[in-house]
C-alpha cells in the first residue's frame, strides 16, 4: 500500500463486481426484497450533476441494504426524451446543410436510433464510472418492443375506458420545436412589457370601444369584444358592431361575465385561436375562431397585409400602422406574464389545434386518496402540500407531440369512411367500413406518458411476470423534486389506474445542486459542472462522499471545490491510516480480546463505533444522507485516527496491550469500512482486500450492528473527559505559539476528591497525550484561597477551567511575555482595522444594493468571524496581564 488509489484502481473494481453477478436481483433468494427504479437519464448527452447527486444517494440507499440482507433491484433504464432527443439530431442535420423533411420520417427515425445507441451507451458508461450498482441484466429504454407493447395497452385501456379524448383545444404551442406542450413543459414568468389601448370605431362614425392589449398583433384574429353585461361604460354598444382595425371587419361587442371591468378599459379583445379564455367564451357565445399564424408563428392568409411576418415583426408594423391611423390612443409600461418553452426558451404561443387529452380527474382521485390515507408519503414531508394542491386543481394532461420521435400514437384514420380506430396493433383494415387503407396518426406520445410508466412496465407488465409479482411496488422513489408533477404524479395516477396499487410507498424528494454561490447551475450561466470532470480531478470517492454529505432534505444544497477538496482528504486519512494499521499487524489475523481487559482508550473507541453503527442506520433510515456522511467522517478523522491511532502508538511496544491494541484497530478499521462501503465504495474495497476479512467482497458483507455488551456509556463520558483536558492544554499551546516538540509542566487544581481521584488515574494517559513533562494533580495551589474552588488570583501562571479543575502552566520560560503581548496587540489592531472596512461598506446603502447578494452576505459572515476573533484575542491579552 503505497499512494492512495487512483481512477485506474477505482476501474479495476467494477467489473469485477459485475462480473460476480453481485448487482444481479434474485426473486428465488428467500432473502426480503428491496426494490428501486433509477429516474432514467435522458439519451441526450451525458450525466450532468443532477444525475450525480440523486443517483449516488440511491446508490448509497441500495448498497446499504444489500448489505443488510437484502435482495435488491435498482432497475437501470434510458428515457427517449422526445423533444430533448429530436432538437439534438435535427441540430445535426443543420450543420450538415440537411432538415429532417429531406430525409423523411423512416430515415430519421433510423437516424435517432443510430444517435441513441451512441449517447446511450456513453450515458451507460459514465454510471458505471460512477460505481452506481445497477442491475444491468435488466437494463430498459423506454422505446424497448417490451416497453412500447405497454404504453399501447395503456393507451388503448384509457380510451376504452372512455379517459382519453381528441378534440380541437387551445394547447401551449413552442413555434421552434413546432409541437404542442403541456402545461407542465411551460416555464411562466413575468416579464417588463407594454399594454397598448386600441380604439375599435363604429361603422357609422361612432367612437366606438377602447381595448387594452399586450399582444396587439393577434386582433387580426379577433372575432368580438367582449365587455361585462353590468359595466354602465360600455352598456350602449352591447349588440352593435364595431370596425377591427387594419383589416376592417365587422365583428359585434358581446357581453360576458368573465370580463375583468378592472383591466384596462373593461373592454377586452375575443382571440378565440389564440387565447383559452377568449376560446370558452366563443364556445359559450358562439362565435367563430380565426387562425392567423401557422406552426412557426408566422402570420397565414387570414392576416391580411401582414401575412408572412413573423409575429413580433408583424407586431411593430400593426403598432405602427394604428398609430397613423389614429387608433392607438396610448401605450402604457405593464408587467406581462409569458410563458417560455422549458427545452429552447422560445415564447409560447396559444394555439386551436387537435391534439388529444387524457381525462386527469378521474385519475388523480385514487392518488389523491393514497396521500391523505398515508398509503404514500413525502420525504421532506412539505412536499405533501404542494403534492395535493396540484392535483385537487389538476387539469387534463395533452399528450400528442407533433414530432417524429418517439411513441406513435396507436390510432388510425380510415381514409375511405373517416373511421377512427385506436387498437394495440395496426388493423388490417375498417372494422366500420371494411376499407383496406387505414392511415396512422403523425403525432407520438408525450415522453412522460411513458415514463409514467416506468415502475411496472420495466418489470413485464402487462405479463404477469416473476418480477413484476416479487418488485412493484418500489419500496422508494428518490428523485429531484423539479420532477414531482413531471413524472412522480403521473406514476402514481398510472401505477393505481394499471398495475393494482401504488407505485412506491415513499417519495423522496432531493433538491437541486446549487454552485458554490448557491446560483442556480446552467450551460447559459456558465457554471454548470459535468460530474465526470470532477471524478477526473478528485476521484470517484472524494465526489460521491461529497453528494451524500450535500444530501439534507429540503435544501438546495451549494457544491464548492472546498467540499471535493475536503472529502479527498478525507480518503487520504482513511489510506494512510489504513496502511499505518498494515505496518503494525505483525501477523494479527482476528481480534482477540476480553473488552473488560482493555484500557479505557480501547473500551472507548469500540464503544463510539457501537453508537456510530446506530446513528449512520438510523440516518439512512430517514434519508438524513447528510447526516450519515457526518457522523462516519467525524469518527473516522476525529475520533479514530486523531484520537485513537495517535494512542494506539503508545501500546504497541508492550507485549499484553500491543497485540489487544492492535486487535481492536483490525476490528474497528474493518468494521468502519463497512458502514463507509455504501458511500465510497472503491476505497473501501481496494483496503477491505488488504485486511484479514471473510467473504469475497466488501459489498456483500454484513453491515454491521450496534453490539450492546460493546457500548458503555461511562467509558465514554470518562474518555470524553480525557480528551477534554488534553485539549485544553493543547489549546493554551496553540494560543501562545508554544512549540509542540516542547514539553511542559502542568498543575491541575482539583479540589473535589473524585477529580483527583480520576485525573490521577489517567495522568500518564494525559501526559503522553499533551506532551507534558510534569503533571501534578493537587487540591489547591498555595496561592488560592482553600474556600475557592479555583482560585482568585494565579499570578505567573496560564490557567483553564475545565469540567470543575483549573489546569495551570508556568509561563516562565515557556515565551517571551512582552513579546507576546506586542504580537497579540498588533494582530487586535488589523482585526479592527478590517473590521471598521468592512463595516463601512456594509453601512452604506448603496454597496448593499448594487453588490451582488453574495459578496453582501460574506462580508457579514466575515465581520462575525472577525468579532469572535478579536474577542478571543482580547481574552488572550487580558489573561497575560493578569498572569504577568
């Protein structure tokens, strides 16, 4: 064991893992089974960071409870990502001078596939890298024959059933990726815009009617305007026509109650083409729909002048031309809600289209009824809320997408009699007519329809297969919670609606990774981070202990090259001590000691690790990832290689506790790599093969127990002690910069017997410890006062409280005090030089407002570091003067 491992020695141990068939889920084990499904990465590139974070916490998740006995499924698979995947082929074909239409829909279609196996296979690989324990032996894609059979069956289950329906609706339209959107696939933010008021006249002359608008370009498409039948402003042109500016068609003032009198003018335009709202009023009044823009937002025929511009270009030359013909009464700043395409950014564009429907309610009410009734829950539990306010107010779900990638939608059009027929398989001919030419629909399937999918139609269904009995439902989901509505819900709706329950019993919704600035991480940003540059730099290790230390549920968690940093050192620790433990074996094989027998330190450590194994269980258990990651690397850096391995040294030379000592390293070293195994799992391998150990790896050996004749609580509370008095001489040392080769001499004032009598017990323990030279332990120093515990006066000496005794050390010839004093003065003043800077800033309005929020907040944090630092500094100065 020379250097820490490398990634060549990270590979080296995957495929051996694989190829011991360890990831391999056995339905025959007899063991109890532990069932989870990866949220399939998308074959559109490679793993970005969000892949990273959510995948190794189920790794952690599933390692560790098949080394609890478990027989574990964590289902691997790859998502079609429709839109995703064909925006990324057609952007290739660009380059090439191509469009998809020169190659037709069969040859892009080949296309596509010929790109998935390319970027599935690198997406596939990267989490091998990663060290996930996937079973690959049941790997899916979405567009599996397996997995198409299901969504159809699904597809042809809801329309019999009545839940799935085709119509002509208003749909979120995004004009770059030319295809409908759900509402869901629709990012809304307000945004600075304008509200223009146009003025509609009267044939005969008349003034007519002001309406207020943010989209002036679509009154081409107006049919009406609508006012409230009880606004007295506009009562008297209630049933007359007005003039629709630019193109001069006559449409009539309607009156309707869902006219808002407080916006704008109380006058509003009727775009039933391009509005919902305006869309259910032309169905209620009715009035006809006007398209104006084809599937690009370009304006058609029914444009007038106008057609063949662009809508916003179309927008100026409208603005333009009212203001000539002195219709634009005034223009006005307002605030406009608009909605942005979540794959490109474009502005979305209501649109009357046909495109179909799955009927939500229905659906949603059994899902709802498993969250009230606790058949599911929400992992941080305020998810729970949000959960259930979605789908009480739950709309129906478009699933048509007018691509060609993806799952076509199983319907075919009789081109004879018009017959429409939705069946599993494509008919031979109509079952209406008997017609032989049956034309299928163009449009496929939103990709979250089959992701939806996903927890049983990975497991054979709609077979009653052996996996499918033995693994749905999932004991868990863990995903990010930007998904919950995306895939979660409608796994739930689909998996109660299909597969005859739930689909997990508990979700668990991680956040999303932030930068180290706590920004939102993005490719247009900048700082988006691929994870496999990370393991590059740091290790596979070092990243993966740092994604289950980010682990916290509810929290938006900040990623920092300090926190890799950190947690590469952390392995470092853990290699060397590792191999400090190797030298020093001398031929120990197995732990043989009485626990009675051993010296405190020994009874300590084997007791902390008891009370480790319980807390990192009980951790996991709650999905606090954070919390395991603490607790393992503060006994691992603290507590056994800082406190224990440095008193380990001191008994190795004597021949009864040197091979004890030496058996309690051996057990708590192999123990402790594995409880780390689940989180770092190459390291704990490569030094686990080193140890003497049973069985063939790490990976399915036993997570290890609390073991209660193993736990003392007095031994640690004696221990804590201990380490509390040498670390309050080391601290005096610290503080006035006496060298740490140098030994000194130091007085406890113990004046209960009961601390003499313990001190004096473990004196040599501490000496050794603190590097002393004398150590005396008296009940009171012949300057105090006998009826004081402490004393009131200790002049010449430094002196510490702790835990009711006074730890007293001559400063003679220790330093030099005048110096000291010099030293600890100047560093007061640059402290408060620093401090007034930093200050001044922060009480001027101006940096806190200009400055980004960040560089705000950690010029706080550092006036709160520097006012505890300038108080101990200050303390400092105050005892040498009392002492001196």
């Amino acid at each position: 064991m020379s250097a820490p491992p490398d990634l060549d020695v990270e590979s080296r141990w995957y495929p051996v893992w694989e190829k011991a068939g360890y990831f391999v889920a056995d339905p025959a084990s007899g063991k109890p089974r532990f069932s989870i499904v990866i949220p399939p990465p998308n074959v559109t590139g490679s793993l970005h960071i969000g892949h990273a974070f959510t995948l190794t916490l189920q790794d952690v998740t599933v390692r560790w409870k098949r080394m609890s006995g478990f027989d574990t499924l964590w289902l691997p698979g790859l998502d079609h990502a429709g839109i995703a995947t064909q925006m990324v082929v057609e952007r290739q074909l660009a380059k090439e001078g191509k469009k998809k239409e020169d190659l037709g829909r069969e040859a892009f279609e080949a296309r596509v596939w010929k790109w998935k196996e390319e970027s599935g296979g690198r997406i596939l690989n990267q989490l091998r890298i990663m060290g996930y324990s996937l079973d690959w032996t049941r790997e899916r894609f979405t567009m599996d024959p397996g997995m198409s059979r299901a969504v159809r069956e699904v597809f042809v289950q809801l329309w019999e059933q009545g839940l799935i329906y085709r119509g002509y609706y208003i749909v979120n339209w995004c004009p770059r990726c030319v295809t409908a959107l759900s509402d869901l696939e629709v990012e809304t933010e307000t945004e600075p815009g304008q509200l223009w008021h146009i003025r509609y006249p009267e044939k005969d002359g008349g003034p007519g009617i002001v309406v207020a608008t943010t989209r002036p370009e679509t009154l081409l498409g107006d049919t009406a305007v609508a006012v409230h039948p009880d606004d007295e402003r506009h009562r008297r042109l209630i049933g007359r026509p007005v003039l629709l500016p630019v193109l001069g068609r006559e449409i009539p003032v309607v009156a309707d109650t869902f006219v808002d009198r407080e916006f704008g003018t109380g006058a509003v335009k009727i775009t039933p083409a391009h509005d919902p709202n305006d869309f259910l009023a032309a169905q209620r009044l009715g009035l006809p729909a006007i398209n104006i823009m084809d599937e690009r937002a370009v304006l058609n025929e029914n444009a007038g002048p106008y057609a063949g511009q662009d809508r916003f270009e179309a927008r100026k030359g409208i603005v333009a031309q009212l203001e000539r013909e002195g219709l634009l009464v005034k223009t006005e700043p307002y605030q406009v809600p608009l909605g942005r395409c979540q794959r490109c950014g474009t502005i979305v564009e209501p649109r009357l289209s046909r495109q179909w429907f799955v009927k939500m309610q229905p659906l949603a009410e059994p899902a709802i009824a498993a969250a009230e009734d606790g058949r599911i829950g929400f992992v941080p539990e305020s998810w729970t809320k949000t959960y259930f306010e979605w789908m009480r107010n739950i709309r129906d779900w478009c699933i048509s997408r007018q691509l060609w990638w993806g799952h076509r939608i199983p319907a075919w059009t009789c081109a004879k009699c018009d017959e429409l027929v939705v069946a599993r398989e494509a008919p031979a001919s109509c079952p209406k007519c008997g017609g032989g030419e049956l034309v299928q629909e163009t449009d496929v399937l939103d990709t979250w329809f089959s992701s939806g999918l996903f927890p049983f139609s990975t497991l054979g269904w709609p077979d009653k297969t052996v996996d499918l009995q033995r693994y749905y439902p999932s004991d868990v989901m863990m995903t990010g919670y930007d998904i919950l509505f995306f895939w979660v819900a409608r796994m739930i709706v689909l998996g109660m609606r299909f597969a005859g329950g739930v689909p997990f019993p508990v979700v668990f919704l991680n956040g999303l990774v932030r930068d180290e600035h706590g920004d939102k991480m993005s490719k247009t940003k900048g700082n988006d981070v691929d994870p496999l540059e990370l393991v590059a730099r740091h290790g596979t290790d070092a990243v993966r202990f740092t994604m289950t230390a980010l682990g916290a549920p509810g929290t938006n968690p900040a990623l920092s090259e300090q926190r890799l940093a950190g947690h590469r050192a952390f392995i470092n620790k853990l290699w060397n001590a590792s191999r400090f433990l190797l030298m020093n074996l001398e031929g120990e094989r197995a732990p043989s000691y009485v626990f009675e027998e051993l010296p405190l330190p020994s009874r300590w450590i084997l007791s902390r690790q008891q009370e480790l194994a319980r807390k990192v269980r009980e951790a996991l258990t709650e999905f606090r990832f954070d919390q395991a990651a603490s607790e393992l690397y503060h006994f691992v850096w603290d507590e056994f290689c800082d406190w224990y391995i440095e008193i380990a040294k001191s008994y190795f030379p004597d021949p009864v506790e040197g091979p004890r000592t030496r058996a309690v390293l051996l057990e708590v070293l192999e123990k402790t790599l594995r409880m780390l195994h689940p989180v770092i799992p190459y390291v704990t391998e490569e030094i686990w093969q080193r140890l003497p150990h049973e069985g063939e790896s790490i990976m399915v050996a036993p997570y290890p127990q609390p073991e209660a004749d193993k736990y003392d609580v007095e031994d640690e509370a004696a221990m804590g002690r201990v380490m509390r008095l040498v670390t309050a001489i080391r601290t005096l040392r610290a503080t006035y910069e006496v060298d740490r080769k140098r030994r000194i001499d130091v007085t406890v004032v113990a004046p209960q017997e009961k601390d003499s009598t313990f001190i004096t017990a473990h004196g040599a323990l501490v000496r050794h410890l603190a590097g002393l030279g004398e150590f005396l332990v008296v009940a009171h120093a012949p300057d105090t006062q006998p009826t004081s515990p402490l004393g009131a006066a200790a002049p010449g000496f430094l002196r510490e409280a702790v835990d009711g005794v006074e730890l007293r050390v001559a400063m003679a010839g220790l330093f030099d005090v005048a110096a000291e004093k010099a030293r600890l003065t100047k560093e007061l003043g640059k402290i408060e030089g620093e401090m007034a800077s930093l200050k001044g800033k922060l009480d001027n309005p101006q940096f806190v407002e200009r400055a980004k929020p960040e560089v705000v907040s950690q010029a706080r944090h550092r006036v709160e570091e520097l006012t505890e630092k300038k108080a101990k500094v200050a303390a400092t100065l105050r005892e040498l003067d009392r002492a001196s």
